[in-house]
C-alpha cells in the first residue's frame, strides 16, 4: 500500500483547516473588536468625565441658591475655554442639576440639530455613586457621547449632576479605528498562522489514522477473501470462480452506471454469494450426480444460511442482498423468496448474470467449458424469465472482451485483476 498521503486528502483537509481558520479568525477577530470597543467607549467616557470634572474648578461653589444666569454664563464660558483648551474632544451642550437633580442651567454651543432629537428621545440616569452614566450617539459617522457625572465639593459631598454632550473629533475617531484594526488584523493572522503550522501536524495525524484505517480494511478484504475461496474451494475444487464473478459482477455494474458505495456491497456479495454452503453436508454439497428434489430442498437452504452469517457483521450487511437474491428469477420461479422483476435488488440482478455466465463457461467436474457465444446463446433463452431483460442485453454487448481478458482461467490473473479493481472502490485515496 502507497505510503503518501492521498491528494485529495490534502485539498479535504487544506480546505477544512483553512474554513476552521477563517471561522475561529472572524469569532476572534469580532470579539477583538468588541473588547477593543470597549475599550476605545472607557476611554471616550474618561475624557468626558475628565472635561466635566474640570467644571468643579470653573464653579467650586455651592449650586443650591446659585444665581441661574450667571451659573449660564459660568457655564458659557467653560465650554468656550474647554472648546479653545481641547485637542482630543469638547462638550457642544452642558447642564447642571442640583443635589436633587432639578436643571438650574444649560448651555449649546455648536450642537448639530441632527442630535438634539435623539438626546429629546432617550433618558439619562443620575448615577448613584461616582461612576458616570453614559450613552454613545453616532450620527454621519460622527461619534457623540452623552454623559452624567456627579459633582462633589472640597468636603467629599455631592453637590449636584454635571451632563453634557461630548463630541470624539474625526481625526481621534480615524486613530481609534487604525488602532482596532491593526488588532483585529494580528489576531486574524495569528489565527491563520497557527493553522498553517498544525497542517502538517494534523497531516502526519491523519497519515498514521489512514495507514491504520488501510490495515483494518485491508484484512477484512483478505478475510472475505479467504472466507469465499475457502467456500469456493469446497463447492467446485477452485476459488478462481469467486474472482470471476466478482470481475463480471463490477464489469456490469460500471456499464449501468453504478454508484461506488453500491459496487462496493457487490464485490462483497460476489465474494460471499455461496458462504450459506458451509452448513451444507459433503454428500449433498460434494454428490456427483443429480440431487434429489429432498437433496435440492436443502441445497437451497444455502441461501438464508448465508443471510444469516453475513448479517451477523455491519460491515458485510449490504452483501445480504446477493447472498439472498443471487437465485432469484425476474419471472419470480426463483427461491427462496420467489421475488420477480424489479422486486429483486439489482445487485441481486447483475450477480446472477454473471454467476450463470462463469458457469456455464468455465470447466466442471461435469462438463466441459461452454465458448462465450453458445452461453451467451443458452442464457438469452431464459432472458426476461430467469434474467432481467434489459441488463442481459447489456451484459451481452460487454461479456465477450471480459471473458476474452479472463474467462475460464483457473490461474491469478483473474485474482489479481479483481485486487486490482477491488482497490479502486474500497481504497479510493490510494
């Protein structure tokens, strides 16, 4: 057995390793960027909270008593500063509330009328302890932020609310989204480097599974093998029947267009078609003459001995369907189910053309090999009542180059094609 990795397992796994990748790379890079968002959203609610917090030293009076109007121009003035001071970001509306959060001044400066109406839609919360409340507002890829943060005095008491509405500059918002996609973009390659380098880690994995995977089928083939060779031998005196069959059985079912897994499960039933004959006695199995029609009754008992033993093993269970039906006749004359016509499993119907066709041209202890042409010619007598009319007429075109390349021969030449053949369908990586 080669010892190479197939090519078509390399383009499987290649294609199953690059979509894992692609798939654990989105999931990381989307989680990266929303931790990164995260992150990017503290640090803009940290600069507001700082830029309002810088209002405590603009008023760092009491606000309860505080005259409105000049708590506004206070106010007016603080943006103005903020606005002029600022290179990272400066509020465009400011309101104060008092320690019972009643609004005694709000300041606008350069608010876009396009946010005034979300701000209208939503409510704020006063926050409870120093933490501050905060929503994000985009609005035309601007990036806004609304924030509620308390204000304490020098004694550590809570003097009332500062909110305001601050706005992220697009020059920040255009660094912030280079930094998020430069960290998305390591993960994601991060991830598709970790998949290049278990490649061929995960190749040698599979090397060792598939190698071991070819041994187990490997001698479950020469087991079934052996087993219909061993029948074979005890019925005719030769196994070279079983690899016969076998070749006329795949010959056919390639010319009707059969699918591999179904092929398969033929070879199979080729090989075991007389494995139910072990419980048959010598002197029925071996007797030279004609049997009896009690010796015959028994002789037909073959068939569900042979369902039995092969239905015993998952592996072999789609070989039930020769080992039952290889002497079922389309006209429903044939035992043991008296199945007719399409009712019989069309592997059931290739197998029993081929199984005739070999033994009528091969040498028995009781006759001599008929040519191809006069069984050809014998076994069209019996189309469309022991065989499917249709498959006879193609088995017809196609018998005589098989029998030419194998026909009759008792050497391995018809062993070693049915390996070969057998090999395409049962390792098809090799």
């Amino acid at each position: 057995m080669a010892s190479a990795v197939p090519l078509s397992l390399h383009h499987r796994l290649a294609l199953r390793l690059a979509l894992g990748a692609v798939v654990v790379a989105l999931l990381g890079g989307l989680a990266t960027f929303g931790f990164e968002m995260e992150r990017v959203d503290d640090a803009i609610v940290a600069l507001a909270s700082q830029e309002a917090k810088a209002f405590e030293y603009h008023w760092p009076g009491p606000l309860v008593g505080t005259d409105k109007e000049r708590l506004r121009t206070r106010l007016s003035a603080f943006l103005r500063d903020r606005q002029a001071e600022s290179n990272q970001g400066h509020f465009l509306m400011a309101e104060v509330y008092g320690p019972n959060r009643d609004q005694i001044a709000e300041v606008s400066s350069g608010l876009p009328a396009t946010v005034e109406p979300l701000l209208e839609e939503g409510t704020h919360r006063f926050p409870k302890d120093a933490a501050p409340w905060y929503r994000k507002i985009i609005v035309d890829e601007r990036v806004y932020v609304q924030v509620v943060t308390p204000l304490f005095g020098s004694d550590g008491l809570r003097r009332g609310y500062f909110e305001g509405v601050y706005h992220v500059p697009q020059e920040q918002m255009v660094e912030i989204r280079k930094r998020v996609t430069s960290a998305v973009a390591v993960v994601v390659a991060a991830v598709l480097l970790t998949a290049l380098v278990l490649y061929p880690l995960i190749l040698g994995l599979h090397r060792e599974q598939i190698e071991l995977s070819r041994g187990l089928l490997q001698a479950n083939l020469d087991t079934l093998a052996v087993l219909g060779s061993a029948i074979a031998k005890r019925d005719s005196d030769t196994h070279a029947h079983n690899y016969r069959v076998a070749l006329y059985s795949v010959g056919l079912a390639e010319a009707v267009g059969l699918a591999d897994d179904r092929i398969r499960e033929l070879i199979k039933g080729a090989w075991l078609h007389d494995v139910g004959k072990i419980a048959i006695s010598d002197t029925i199995l071996l007797k030279p003459g004609k049997l009896d029609v009690a010796e015959f009754d028994i002789m037909k008992t073959h068939v569900t001995h042979g369902v039995d033993i092969v239905r015993h093993s998952d592996w072999l269970t789609g070989a039930a369907e020769v080992v039952a039906g290889h002497h079922e006749k389309w006209d429903g004359s044939g035992y043991p189910a008296h199945l007719a016509g399409e009712d019989i499993p069309l592997n059931a119907r290739l197998f029993a053309l081929a199984d005739v066709f070999d033994a009528l041209t091969s040498r028995r202890p009781y006759k001599e090999p008929f040519s191809c042409a006069k069984a050809l010619d014998m076994m069209a007598e019996s189309r469309g009542s022991h065989f499917d009319p249709t498959l006879f007429d193609l088995f017809a075109r196609i018998a005589p180059a098989m029998h030419a390349e194998f026909g009759g021969r008792e050497d391995d030449i018809a062993r070693d094609l049915v390996v070969q053949r057998s090999r395409h369908y049962f390792f098809q990586d090799a």
